[in-house]
C-alpha cells in the first residue's frame, strides 16, 4: 500500500501527513531523556494487573527499567500519536493507560490540547506526576484508580472528545466496554486509537469487531495499532499500511 493506491482525497492526506511524516518536533528530545532514565533504573515497583496479565512478569514486584522497556509505546509510535492529534487539531483528549506518563506528554505538546489520563497503579502513577511536575505541563490530568470505575464517572461530564487512546487493559471485554463508554462521548470526526490490536487473540477479535462497529466510518490497521474514524462522510473505509 503506497499513497498512489488510495483514492479517498481524505485518506490520501492522512496518509501523507500523519503516516509518511518523520518530521522531527522540538522537545521530543527531552522526553526520550525521560525515558532513557527510566531504561537505566534500579528501581523496583510494584505492579498489579488490573488488565490482562503480563506476559513478561510472574510476580508484582517488578524493575522500572523492565517495565519501561515492555510498557512504554516506543518513540515512533508516540510521535505518531502527536502527529495524528496535532493534523486532527484535537484540543480534548483521553488516554487509558498513562504508566510512566511517556506517552501523555507527547500528546500534550499539542499546546491547545488537554490531556485527561487514566491510570490504576500507584507506583506509575507517582512516576507520572515526577515527569509532569519535571515539564511544568500544565494541561495534562491523571485521574487516579481502576478505569473500571473513573471513566464511567468522568464521562458524565456530555463534553465531547476528539481523541480517545486506549491502552489500558488488554482483553476483549473490557476494550469493548471502554470503546462504548467513549464512543457516546466521541466528536463527530473523532477518532479513537487501540494499541496492541495484535498483543492476543483477544484484542485481535476487538480489534476486527470494532473496525466493523456501526458506528465507525473508517479504519487504519498499523499492525502495532489500529485507529477507527468516527467521520460519517468518510464512507466505510478501511486500510491496512505500513508504519
């Protein structure tokens, strides 16, 4: 699949702008720091699976340079997402899943963007604030305790979301119950990301039903990640590309 191959005006930018463009943004240097660090700690935490359970861990107990190395969505992939709320222009987003808060402050350098992030666990969620407070970011909040609970809560709130990531718990049941949870708070050309859509046979069948909801008018299969479009006029299009 190239840009020569796609005849959707839409998909043709997208594709061009979002997947193409390796374009470096100042500041992801200084993230990338961050995440060296946490490559070379010796740090222990605690982990407990609220989602599925690791495969690369038996106990709780775990290295953050494990973690890091196993948890964290590499660089490629966080520029991608900062590319893709940077060309939707995205100014509300939600992520499921914020960990060590790598990802959070790419999305947040999207500088009318607010970020609200989701995380169950203590120990990441301590490291996350550090990198935060370490930035002075000042558009970016972590809702604290199991997603079961915080995000049925936050969507009360009817404000509309343009970009929703989803990288939280990693099996078929919670991913659909979250993809309908914000699907009813999606803007009308929103667009939600799933990481992992290959991580198991669960989050593949997620993954294959989601693209095929009735709601969603588009899909991009990435392999590491999928992304479904919300925007009617799209017209039922799906692709799968290389990153």
């Amino acid at each position: 699949m190239d840009e020569h191959s796609i005849h959707s005006p839409y998909f043709f930018d997208f594709y061009e702008k979002v997947i193409l463009n390796k374009n470096q943004i100042p500041g992801f240097d200084e993230i990338e720091n961050v995440r060296n660090k946490l490559l070379q700690s010796t740090l222990e935490i605690e982990m407990k699976d609220l989602g599925a359970q690791s495969a690369h861990f038996k106990n709780e107990k775990r290295s953050l340079a494990k973690v890091a190395t196993t948890s964290i969505s590499p660089r490629p992939l966080c520029e991608l997402f900062f590319r893709l709320v940077n060309y939707m222009e995205a100014t509300s987003i939600v992520e499921l899943g914020t960990s060590a808060g790598i990802t959070s402050l790419y999305l947040a350098k999207q500088s009318q963007s607010k970020v609200v992030t989701f995380e169950g666990n203590k120990d990441l969620i301590n490291i996350a604030f550090t990198h935060f407070e370490y930035f002075n970011t000042k558009n970016i909040r972590l809702i604290e305790g199991n997603i079961d609970n915080t995000l049925s809560d936050y969507l009360q709130n009817p404000s509309k979301i343009d970009f929703a990531l989803m990288d939280a718990n990693h099996r078929y049941e919670p991913t659909i119950r979250y993809f309908n949870l914000l699907s009813k708070r999606i803007a009308q050309k929103g667009i939600i990301v799933l990481d992992d859509i290959y991580h198991s046979e669960e989050m593949t069948k997620a993954w294959k039903e989601l693209s095929r909801h009735e709601l969603v008018y588009g899909s991009v299969d990435l392999f590491r990640c999928g992304i479904l479009f919300f925007d009617p006029a799209l017209n039922r299009q799906h692709f799968v590309w290389k990153m």
